[in-house]
C-alpha cells in the first residue's frame, strides 16, 4: 500500500510540474526553469509553513486546555478507580 500512495504522489507532482511549465511558456519564448522550479518550490513551502502552523496551534491549544491544573478539569470516569 505504501508504494501505491509514493507511486500516486510522484506522479502527481511530475503531472504539476509539466503543467506549470505548459502553461507558462509561450510559443518562441525560452522558459526558465531554475526560476519556475524556485516559484513552485515557494509556493509550495508557503503552504506547507501555513499547515504547520495550524497544526501546530491546534496542538498547544488542546495542550494548554485539557492540562491537569486547568481550573475547569474534571476526572473521567476511569480516572481515580483502584484496579
């Protein structure tokens, strides 16, 4: 199943790649592609920055409110039982 998911992921980043360099280059023109290489590898990073810190935001916020010493912490039920 995990080279299933790499096989699918791979191909769709090639079939990205060949589009954005399809789409912006014009009949005559040179294409640049550190330039375009560089502009997806931004884009792409701005997303994935933007992801992490969501993520990440989300994590210290079900931290800081589900901690012990929180003043509205009530036990579950399963907590302070004797086995």
């Amino acid at each position: 199943m995990r080279y299933i998911v790499g096989t699918f992921v791979v191909m769709t980043v090639m079939f990205t790649v060949n589009v954005v360099f399809a789409a912006t280059a014009e009949p005559g023109e040179y294409l640049d592609r550190r330039v375009e290489i560089w502009n997806l590898f931004f884009r792409m990073m701005v997303v994935a920055i933007t992801i992490g810190a969501v993520v990440s935001g989300t994590i210290i916020w079900l931290i800081w409110r589900f901690r012990e010493s929180h003043p509205n912490a009530k036990p579950t039920k399963y907590e302070g039982t004797d086995w």
